[in-house]
C-alpha cells in the first residue's frame, strides 16, 4: 500500500486531516485499532468551538450538527448558592459554542470521508511506525490475519495517549510535562428533561458539578470525586443528592431527576509532548497533549494541531514549502499551552482540593466574584472558552 499521508488513528484529529487534505487535493490512510462500531459507540461528551462548528460546515459535514446541536450564547458559573450568566456571545462579538458529542463529530466525520471514497482500515492489530528519520516512513499492521505495510511520505499519529505515535519519538528526543489532579468527574447520563438553558459549572457544597445536555430528553452530568472512588459505592439515590446539593440555588429552580442509564468515573490531568515533530513524524490530539475536561478543550485543540499541518503539507506538496512544516511543533503548541493554562484555571477555580489551604480556596472565590463583576475578566473567560484566534 502506498499514500501520501499516513494516519494513525480514527479519533477527531485524524478524521479531520483527512478531510483537511482531500480538499486540498493530498491522499491519505487511516489506520485504526478499533472497529467502526467501537469509534462511533464510544459515548464521550462535546462542545465544540465557535470556529470549529465553521469548519465542519464548511467541509459539508455540519448538517446534522446544525439540527441536532445545542448551541449556546453563554455559561453559568454558581457558587455560594447564586448563578451568574456569562454572555459569551456579547463579549465575543457573537461567538457562541455548540454542544454536540464527540462521538456524533465521529460519526458525521467518518461517514463523509468514507462517501469521498477515502480509506479507513478498521480493527487492525499490531501497528508500528518506521522510518521517520529517512525520505520513506511507514505504518505496519495486521489486518484480517494478514501483515501489511503502508508506505508514505509522512506519518500522523493522531492515535491518543497510549498509540505508538509518541512512542515513535526517542524518549531523549521529547519533554513530557504532567500534572495529576486529586479528583475525577463521575458522569452520568440520564433520562430526564432539560433542567436550564446552558451548561452550569458550579462549585459549592464540598466540590464540583456540571450540569450540561445532550438532547432534550437526556441530560449529561458531573460531579466531582475521588478518582479512585468504586462506581458501585455512587448509588442513584447517592448521585442525585451530591448533584442537589451542589447544583440547587434555593430560588425555586429544580434540577430534573430521571433513570440513570450510563455513570462511569475518569481521572482528572494535564499533558504536553514536547516536540510535536521528529523527522517526517507529526504527532496530534491526545497522543500530544491532555486536557482536563473543565474548559472543554480536547476536541477542539486536536482539530486545530490538525488544521495548522493541513496548510503546512499543502504547503510542501504545492510549492516545496518547509516552513509550515518546520514551524508545526512551535505553532500548535503556542496554542495548546494557552489552552492548557486556561484548563488548570477553570479546574482548580471550580474544585475543592482538600490538599489547599483556606486562603488558596479563598483566592479560588475571588477569581469567580472577578468574573461576576469586571467585564474584563468576563471577556477573557468568555474569549478562551470559545477559542482563541490562530496566530498563524
């Protein structure tokens, strides 16, 4: 098999180069490890940057995503028992977030790059990246029992934290930065009515609780506890007491209970691989950089990785352009580091660490009050929350 492009990995970054790469004209591969079934049924959450729902339009592939998202002018942020609006589209000048599960992205991603006649392999075992310091890199893998080889110009790995895309990269050739918080999100998914119009990030009551939608008849919340917590110990009657607690505001306002169909608990962290680049390697989404769920960023920062390397390899197979690709590691990391910054504000602001001393706690307080009443700082919120510009 020969392409120009190598992709590791069926998840957003990957579909999303492969699309960025056949309007410009530039084939490409993708390889993944799980089946169709398994990438499309894997229930994750999402809300997706105002530019980003701008792009899938404007690949063809916003269709569903236009009647069936949620879009949202703004945030809630509650504590001490009082919600405050955040009008992101005002401060940003009519910017707004849709939410729409990343797994509906996937599905709307994966049906059109396979309607253009791209390739996808499925449930293939055994993957291994080679040759990425020479002018012939390649991706091996097993496929229905048989070894194949792919051969390519440059390879993507855009195949998560535990792919062997980083991996491909000499461990004394990159810098692994991490941060672990000292709590986990339990998720639920319920069968209930929309209980308010936009996502509530509350911090009140003994920690954190989100309360966000995923159609008018399901809701998805959050709520913070111990990573290492056993599901079994969160009984329903459990769950929606902590979600009361945290999320009710005394005013009359009732939180919408219903059949709790899906909970599962995830672990909280931040994560940077420095460089993104090693020979005709590129390296993007979760295989990079993790972000805590709080700012609602992952998504949205593996779509970007991926349209900065689009410009750049149109760039090189156009015109014998380097520097896009000499400049990705640097460009997009500008970025996530921004996104990274305003993840750990959102999450540590919105979480009880019991490892903090009252005036860090305090001081946690104040930066929620400083959002209530300065508009500048209402801005800056509302600016990172629904993307910042590209600097390219």
């Amino acid at each position: 098999m020969r392409t120009r492009v190598g992709i590791v990995g069926a998840g957003p970054a990957g579909l999303f180069l492969a699309h960025l790469l056949h309007r410009a004209g530039i084939e490409s591969v993708i390889v993944e490890s799980r089946s169709r079934a398994d990438v499309e049924g894997t229930v994750r959450a999402g809300v997706l940057e105002d530019w980003v729902v701008h792009l899938m339009n404007d690949l063809g592939l916003g269709g569903r995503m236009m009647r069936e998202g949620h879009f949202h002018d703004g945030i809630s942020l509650q504590w001490n028992g009082e919600r405050h609006h955040i009008d992101i589209r005002t401060l940003t000048e009519g910017k707004r977030v849709c939410v729409y599960p990343q797994h509906e992205v996937l599905k709307d991603l994966i049906a059109g790059r396979l309607n253009n006649g791209g390739e996808i392999v499925f449930g293939v075992t055994g993957t291994a990246i080679h040759g990425v310091e020479t002018d012939t890199p390649s991706i091996t893998f097993r496929h229905h029992g048989a070894s194949e080889s792919l051969s390519c110009d440059y390879v993507v790995g855009a195949d998560g934290f535990h792919g062997p895309g980083r991996q491909a990269i000499p461990r004394t050739c990159r810098v692994e930065y991490e941060k672990i918080y000292p709590f986990g999100w339990l998720g639920i998914l319920a069968r209930a009515p929309l209980s308010w119009h936009e996502l509530i990030y509350a911090n009140q009551s003994g920690g954190f609780a989100l309360l966000s939608t995923r159609s008018t008849e399901v809701q998805r919340m959050y709520l913070q506890c111990d990573p290492a917590d056993d599901i079994a110990r969160w009984s329903d009657a459990r769950i929606w007491d902590t979600l009361h607690a945290r999320l009710d505001t005394g005013d009359g306002w009732v939180l919408h209970e219903g059949e709790i169909f899906q909970k599962g608990i995830i672990p909280l962290r931040s994560f940077v691989c420095e460089p993104m680049r090693h020979g005709r390697l590129f390296i993007a989404g979760d295989a990079a950089h993790i972000v805590p769920p709080t700012g609602a960023k992952g998504l949205n920062l593996a779509v970007a990785d991926m349209l900065v390397l689009a410009r750049a390899l149109e760039a090189k197979f156009r015109r014998n352009d380097d520097a896009g690709l000499d400049g990705y590691s640097r460009t997009c990391l500008r970025r996530i580091w921004k996104a990274e910054r305003f993840s750990w504000y959102m999450t540590t602001m919105l979480h009880r660490n019991d490892a903090e001393t009252g005036f860090e706690r305090a001081i946690h307080f104040a930066d929620l009050d400083l959002v209530r009443t300065s508009d500048s700082a209402a801005r800056l919120l509302a600016e990172n929350y629904v993307g910042l510009p590209f600097d390219t």
